[in-house]
C-alpha cells in the first residue's frame, strides 16, 4: 500500500504523467503568481497597502513548494537514476532541477537563522529565482536546456575567445588614452568597461577613446565584436535545429509522427488504427 501511495504521488509530481493533468496546470500559475508578485511588491504604494496579502500569499506559496520538495525528494526512489534510498535521494538533492526547488524555498527560511535585516532585504529578490522552476513544465524552456548542454563546449570556447579579447583590447586602449582621460581609464579594470560594452557594441558613450591610437583600437574592437557575438547566434540556432529534428526523429521512431504528412499524432491516436492524412488513404 505505502509502495502503491508513493508510485502515484511519483506520477502526479512527475510532469508530463497522466496523473499531473491538474497538478502540472495549478503549480506553473502558482509559479508566474509568485513572480508577479515579488515585482509588485517593489512598487512601495502597493506593498505598503497590501503588505499583509503579499506575506500571506509569500507563506502560502512557500508551504506548498516545500511540501512538493519533500515530496519528490520522498518519490525520488522511483525514478531508476534514484534508487537507493540513502545514495539515491543525496543524487537527487544535488541534481539541477531538485536545488533549483531547494533555492525556490531557501530565500523564506533563511531569515530565521540569520535575522540581520540587511540581508533579508537581499535575500528577498531570490525569490525570483522560483521562476527557473517552470524550466519542470515549459518544453520551451527545456528544448532550451537541451541546446545549451549540447553546444556547451563550444559556448565555453566562444567566452573564453570573448575574455581574452576584453583583456588584450581594455590593455591596450588603457595604455593608448591613460595619459589623455586619466579619471575615465584610471586602470585597466575600469578599461574594461569600455571593453565590455564595445565588444557588445551597445557602446554607452560615457567613456569613449579621444586619441588616434584609441580611435583606431576601438574601431578594430567594434569590429570584432560584430563578428564574435555573432558566432554563439548562429551555434543556438543549429542546437536548436538539431535538438528540434533529434525529438522529431524520437517520436517518429515512437509513432507520434506520421509518416505522409510529418504531422504530430495525439497521443490518444497513436494506437488507433486509422490514417491520419490523405496521403495515408491513398497509402
């Protein structure tokens, strides 16, 4: 009976799974409501006429988030990559989707054992972070997941190329206009601000080259810049491609997919034998 109770908990918490038609629905609303409203809370009108409807739903939200993070950390036995039940559930505490549910709840609890109001006013804008857990339920925010893992190593090439440009070109322009605007490249730290928006070519305008050489350093980063930050645009678009096709080519290989029309079949229809286009018919 426990095993049975727990296998459907499992099911209702495991998004996708028939049992979480109403779960799945009722947590994301509760997730985009929880977003809302830390950002209303900082319009100070609002949240000092509505401060205790913002705590009480702030208790609201967090009770229910930790009573589903106990839950699945109880459940987390049923998914094979958990099953011991002393090393599975440590696996699953340090996995990436149980600490986002960790930190979820973490920013309400912390204040208890470091009561210093300074850091509870930090800590409240981590509450924000309670939006990474629609990364469970949005298919939007996984494929994106999915493209990052892919193209990780060459993203991480991409930021290291992107450093050590910063570097070379926040030196050089620190050298070329240090005599002419002391106060605005005073260092080579304070050069890379310069770096950081010419490379992305936002260009603020509060600290600009006045010298020829600096003219003609910038001009050269502008340059590459253009180029670079395109680089990683063009690889999210082919992840994004692939990983697209990769989850097309699965569901083919499933039978969710017709084979005339390309079409996804509902997955009530799968089994059901009848055609699904006209090319179908015809077949």
């Amino acid at each position: 009976m426990k095993q049975s109770l727990k296998k459907r908990i499992f099911g209702i918490l495991e998004p996708g799974d028939e049992d979480s038609k109403y779960f799945d629905p009722f947590i994301m609303s509760l997730i985009v409501l929880n977003v809302v409203a830390v950002v209303l809370e900082t319009v100070q009108w609002l949240y000092v006429r509505y401060a205790p409807l913002f705590h009480a739903f702030d208790v609201f939200s967090v009770a229910v988030f930790t009573v589903e993070y106990l839950l699945r950390l109880w459940t987390s036995t049923e998914d094979p990559k958990y099953g011991s039940s002393v090393r599975g559930r440590l696996r699953f505490i340090v996995s990436p989707m149980a600490l986002v549910d960790l930190f979820a709840v973490l920013p309400f609890y912390l204040p208890f054992i470091v009561p210093e109001l300074r850091f509870v006013r930090a800590v409240r804008l981590f509450r924000l972070f309670r939006v990474m857990k629609l990364a469970r339920y949005s298919d939007s925010l996984q494929t994106f997941i999915d493209v990052l893992r892919l193209k990780k190593d060459e993203l991480g090439l991409i930021f290291f190329t992107i450093m050590i440009l910063l570097i070379i070109s926040s030196s050089l322009m620190y050298e070329a206009e240090h005599e002419a605007q002391p106060d605005a490249f005073s260092s080579i730290p304070a050069a890379m601000w310069w770096g950081i928006v010419t490379l992305a070519t936002v260009g603020y305008g509060d600290m600009f080259p006045v010298t020829p050489l600096g003219k003609l350093i910038g001009s050269v980063v502008v340059i590459l810049g253009i180029g670079l930050f395109a680089l990683p645009t063009g690889m999210l678009a082919s992840g994004f491609a692939e990983v697209v096709q990769a989850r097309k080519d699965a569901k083919e290989r499933a039978g969710m997919v017709c084979p005339h029309c390309g079409r996804v079949i509902d997955e009530k229809l799968v089994y059901a034998v009848r055609p699904v286009c006209e090319e179908g018919l015809k077949k």
